[in-house]
C-alpha cells in the first residue's frame, strides 16, 4: 500500500478548503458568479495559489459550490418527506428555496441552468412529485392544483430573486405566501 494514497489530509490543507469554500459561498452571493478567484483567495485568508491547488479551475470552486447547495437541497427534501404532515412538508420546501433564492440567487440560477447535477436534480423533481402527489391525496392541494403548478411558482420565486437583495426580499416573501395560499384546498364548500 502506497503511504502517499492512504493518508489523511493535512488540517491546515483541510481547514484552507473550508475558508475556500465558504469565502467563494459568500462572495457568489453577495457579488455575483463572476467574482475573481483573487478576491475569494484574499477573503479565505489565502494566496491564489492554494486556492488553485485545491481548485485548478474556476469550474472547480463553482462546481465544488453548487455540490454544497445540493446537498443541503437534498437533506431539506428528506426532511420534508419525512414529515408526517404532507402540507407541512411541502410548504418547508417551497419556504426553503425561497431563502436560498434570497440568501444566495446566482448560485441558484447557476445550479438550474447546470448539466453538472442532471441526475440529482431530477432526484429532486421526483422528491417533489411525491410530496406533491401526498398533499393531494390528504385533500390539502386545492383541486386541479399539479406538480407543474408547484414549479410554476418555485420559477416566478427564482425570477424575482435575482434582482438587488433590498428590492426582492419583500417580492419573494409576498409570492411565496401567494403560492401557498393558492395551492392550499380551501375548507367548505367552494
């Protein structure tokens, strides 16, 4: 067994990473994809060069980014289908992508115009088809109401986002609560 393979990365490289990591989360959020490697390399508190070791492209940083937003994407649909209460469930996920299209817009509109993640994305069309489908059969989605119509207003909730922090915050809250009071089944009669 060669020694070289089998080790452990060192803590410093380790740590280095995760300053990467999060220094480029924060500046794709708050300045856009098109942020310079420098300006990440400066705000992780390391030269260009490390960052480059740990990520030879840019494609590298954005596409190690985008892996971290799966992730958490993933684990917020488990958790809404492990929800015992089908609406809950739903509106946990329809509220999370709003956050995420608040806090962080230019990843989100980079992760759904990737091909990087095809097959996890359509993971997570899956995951919301049931959920969709098990708030209907609890009579909790108003009559007609589809997972097409789910997406609809997840897309409005991403167009709206991309506009200045200050200025869409107040949109997407306000669509997001129009959304779920339009999906959610009305009681009595109609």
């Amino acid at each position: 067994m060669n020694p070289q393979t089998s080790r452990k990365p060192r803590t410093d490289a380790h740590l280095n990473r995760l300053r990467i990591l999060g220094a480029a989360r924060r500046a794709y959020a708050t300045d856009g994809l098109d942020v310079p490697v420098r300006t990440i390399a400066g705000r992780a508190g390391i030269g260009t060069a490390t960052l480059y070791r740990h990520f030879p492209t840019r494609t590298d940083l954005l596409d190690a980014v985008l892996a971290e937003r799966v992730v958490a994407c993933e684990a917020d649909l488990v958790r809404a289908q492990a929800d015992p209460d089908a609406w809950s469930g739903l509106t946990r996920v329809i509220r999370h992508f709003a956050d995420t299209q608040l806090s962080d817009p230019a990843i989100t509109q980079m992760l759904l115009g990737t091909s990087s993640f095809v097959d996890r994305r359509r993971d997570h069309a899956q995951a919301l088809n049931e959920l969709v489908h098990r708030a209907r059969e609890a009579g909790a989605l108003r009559e007609g109401v589809t997972v097409t119509d789910v997406r609809a207003g997840l897309l409005a909730i991403a167009s709206i986002g991309v506009r200045p922090a200050g200025r869409a915050h107040d949109t997407v809250r306000r669509l997001e609560n129009l959304l779920l009071a339009g999906l959610r089944s009305v009681p009595g009669p109609r």
